[in-house]
C-alpha cells in the first residue's frame, strides 16, 4: 500500500512515517508540507492513500482535497488532525473523502489506511454521532425534485439510519441484489459517490 503523507509540522511526518513504515504492508512514497504539495505529490505517485491534515499554513488540506478529488474521482482521501470541528468535518464529508481520524488516535492509523485502501470509508465513532446534528437543516427534503420514487426515499431513510442491505432488504421485503440495485440508481440520480456521501445528503436535506 503506497501513501502519500501531508502535514505542515515536519516532526509529525517524520513520526507518523516511521509509525507507518514498521507496517511491511506500507510504504512511504512520498511526503509534503503543504496542500500546494498535496496536489503534485498525489499527481506524480498516485498513491492508494492520501493521508492528510487539514489545518496547515497556505493551502488547507481541505481546499487541497477538493481540487484532488475534482480531478481524480477515485482518489483516496483520510484526514488526520488533532481538530473535531464541526465544520471541517462536514466540510471534509461533503467533498468526499474516505475518511476523517484523529491523530491522538495513532492506533488506529493503520486500520483506517487498510480500510479505506479497500475503498471503505472510516470514520470515528464520535464523529459518526455527530452527523444527524452536523447535518440536519429545518428545510423539508422534497425527495420528488429529484425524481425519487416513494421506495427510494424509503430506502435512503433506512441506509441513513445505518442500515446494512440486508437488514434493509428484510425490513422491505425485499432481496439484498435488489437492494443495491436501487442504491446504485439512487447514486446516480442524487449524482453522488457511495452510501456515506447519501447519508450525508439525507442529513444535509432532511
């Protein structure tokens, strides 16, 4: 697994490098100080990870990841900072990165690279009951604008509410391929990337 690691204080690239390399699994194809560098760096090795700040002089890690994730659809993004803001973290959702830990988590470091290599996204529990706060707004979800059939709606409103397919597939009656086979089209019509980005959505319109 390649990554590229991005943080503007030189000694927490140095420690996280050498936290991450004692892992045979992972290497360290490049390293940056900067969002600036972010977007050469993930140009020139496109890694399967990018693992990044948010706050850092210049450029933020979130203005970098958005122009990344504007270009190369499929890139991996985890952030790692020592901040819970609320707006990073809904700031860091909504362009679509993979994922969003702590770094005085480092344990976890590992697992969440593993995880979102996979294609996964990984996000802290405590951020992960955050969400229905962070994103709900008092403006009615007028699901039928985006030519959404009452079945649909009723099935993001199961996914949202953290339900796997399975589990939405018996509450529906339903067989899990149908179950992703109504995801899929939903993706589409909301013109968004996967099941985290459509709770998101839900909570943002709800």
């Amino acid at each position: 697994m390649r990554i590229v690691l991005i943080d503007d204080d030189a000694l927490v690239v140095v420690s996280l490098k050498a936290i991450l390399e004692a892992n045979e699994n992972i290497e360290i194809a490049a390293m940056g100080y900067s969002g600036q560098e972010a977007i050469k760096l993930y140009e020139e090795y496109k890694p399967d990870v990018l693992l990044m700040d948010i706050r850092m002089n210049g450029m933020s890690g979130l203005t970098a990841g958005k122009m990344i994730l504007e270009k190369h659809h499929d890139a991996r993004i985890l952030y790692l900072t020592t901040f819970m803001d609320d707006e990073y973290i809904v700031s860091a959702l909504n362009i679509g990165a993979k994922g969003y830990i702590l770094k005085q988590d480092f344990e976890g470091i590992v697992p969440a690279l593993v995880a979102v290599s996979k294609g996964q996204s990984v996000f802290g529990q405590d951020i992960v009951e955050k969400l229905p706060c962070l994103m709900s707004k008092k403006k009615v979800f007028d699901y039928k604008s985006f030519n959404l059939t009452d079945k649909e709606f009723e099935m993001i409103e199961e996914l949202a509410a953290g339900e796997s397919n399975k589990e939405i597939a018996e509450k529906l009656f339903l067989s899990e391929g149908t179950v992703r086979n109504y995801i899929s089209v939903i993706l589409e019509k909301l013109e968004l990337r996967d099941r985290t980005q459509l709770a998101i959505f839900y909570y943002k319109n709800k």
